[in-house]
C-alpha cells in the first residue's frame, strides 16, 4: 500500500473519487436545452454564484431550478431541469465499493462531499438502488458529510476543520482524496494528508499498489 503508515483516517471526495463524473454532460444538455453555445453555458456555470450557493444549502431546490431557468434563459420544467442536471453523474463502479468496504477494516473511513439534493436523490434512486440494492452510500463510510447539509463546501477551512473535530482525527494522520486542486490545497492547509485523484483509477491503483 502506498500510503503512509502513519494514515488512521482516510476522507474520500465522492464526484471524480468514487462516482464516475462528467460536467460536460450536463454543459451540453443545458446548452440543448437554452439554445446557447456550451462555451458559453459553461462560463455562466463557473461564474455565477448560484452553483455555489446551492452546494451550500443556501437555496432550495425551487431556488436552483428558478436560478437556472434565468440563468440560461429556459422554460424547461422541472423533470427536464433535473435531468439536465443531473446527467453529470455517469454511475458507481462496484470494484471502488467493494473496495471502501475493505477499507473501512483497517481505517476510519468517511465522505465529504460538495453536493446538493437534487443529486443526492438521483444517486440513491437511480444508481444505488437499481444497481446496488442500497438506499444510500452510508454503508461505504463510518460517516458521511455532504455540504448542502453542513451549509459549508470545500475548498474552505471550516468543512475540514468538523470533520476532524467531530471525529477526533489528527490533521496528519488523515488522508484526504479528491479530484478539485483548490479542494486539495484547502486540506493541506490545514496539515492533511492528500492525494489528488487526476484520474479516475487513481484510487484502485493506490489502494492496491
């Protein structure tokens, strides 16, 4: 195994990490849907505040969909708003769970991720429970957090900083995993370890080197 032995406690980001990801899918289907070029979609998607905000629970689903009908300028109902949405999200490997359940053996294993309702709903109703026969990824980790819930998001100190206080972890004895660079750099700032998964096996080929 790669990493340190002096690693008690691993943090896993979930998009990139675990669940297969790809913004571009969801770029493209607003951009079917508005009309716009994605280049376009896509600038409006990394500038407005709106993304952000619904990541920390600072607005409603309601919210967020009125945020992007105006946004993209779209009158796209609801289920069509959501399917867009959510067609970032391409699936869960079996191989990274059977694998966080082997991990959670020999380590303190949880999830932090920058998430929002809407595609939390999608992962349990549509890729877990059809695929896995689970209602949630809870099984996966000794605890989970999700941003839209803690009204936090990564790259910020104060997410990290609960996760260790509420579990009594030591910065250094932490490994923290995930695909954002800012995400990272905001863990190592506070002296955790990390590890930037730049692609999507990074995580089996650690794990089992």
């Amino acid at each position: 195994m790669a990493q340190a032995s002096s690693v008690k406690n691993l943090i896993f980001d979930l998009g990139g990490v675990i669940l297969d990801l790809s913004v571009d899918h969801t770029l493209q289907s607003f951009s079917d849907l508005s009309g716009l070029e994605k280049k376009k979609v896509k600038e409006l998607f990394i500038s407005a505040p709106g993304f952000l905000e619904y990541e920390k629970g600072l607005i409603d689903d309601e919210e967020f969909r009125s945020f992007v009908r105006k946004l993209y300028n779209v009158t796209a109902d609801d289920a069509a708003l959501d399917a867009s949405w959510n067609a970032m999200l391409r699936g869960i490997p079996q191989q990274k769970l059977d694998l966080l359940l082997s991990l959670k053996n020999k380590f303190n294993v949880y999830l932090l991720s920058n998430t929002n309702t809407i595609h939390l709903n999608y992962i349990h109703d549509k890729i877990l429970l059809p695929h896995f026969q689970e209602k949630s990824l809870d099984r996966y980790f000794h605890k989970t957090y999700y941003s839209h819930l803690m009204k936090k998001r990564k790259p910020d100190a104060d997410i990290f900083e609960q996760v260790l206080e509420e579990n009594r972890l030591a910065p250094q004895e932490t490994l923290f995993l995930d695909d954002n660079a800012d995400n990272i750099a905001g863990a190592k700032a506070l002296g955790i370890q990390t590890v930037h998964v730049v692609t999507p096996d990074v995580i089996m080929d650690y794990f089992n080197d």
